[in-house]
C-alpha cells in the first residue's frame, strides 16, 4: 500500500482531499520470470488467480459486510 498528500493550494476553495491510498500490483516489481519460481498446488491456484505466489496480490473488497441499503 503507497501513500500521497495530493497539492493543496492556500487559493483553492476547496477543502483539502487528505492521504490518498493505491496499491501497485506485484508483477511491475518483477521484470522476467525467474527459473523455478514457489508454485501454489492447482486448487490453490484456482482459488487466487495465479499460479505463483509471487505474483498474488489480495485486494480486499470495500463492500465486503455491508447491506446493500448502506453502499
């Protein structure tokens, strides 16, 4: 998780946003495919998405727990 303060001027009438959050995905930080790379077993693999734990990223949902009245 990456953080920023987006630019707020003393002019703008606006109030200011805050701390803005994002998330970069695993696969930018990895330019080839090692050899041999950790490998999850296929029903694991099927449940994240991926084969390599490497390239996992969780995203956790926003609405998870909330009723549909309170989105």
């Amino acid at each position: 998780m990456k953080a920023y303060k987006p630019f707020h001027s003393r002019f703008d009438p606006c109030p200011p946003i805050g701390i803005k959050f994002y998330s970069t995905p695993p696969q930018l930080y990895i330019g080839f495919q090692p050899p041999n790379l950790q490998q999850f077993s296929p029903k694991e693999a099927l449940m994240k998405g991926t084969l390599w734990p490497a390239f996992y990223d969780f995203y956790e949902n926003p609405y998870k727990g909330k009723g549909r009245d309170e989105v």
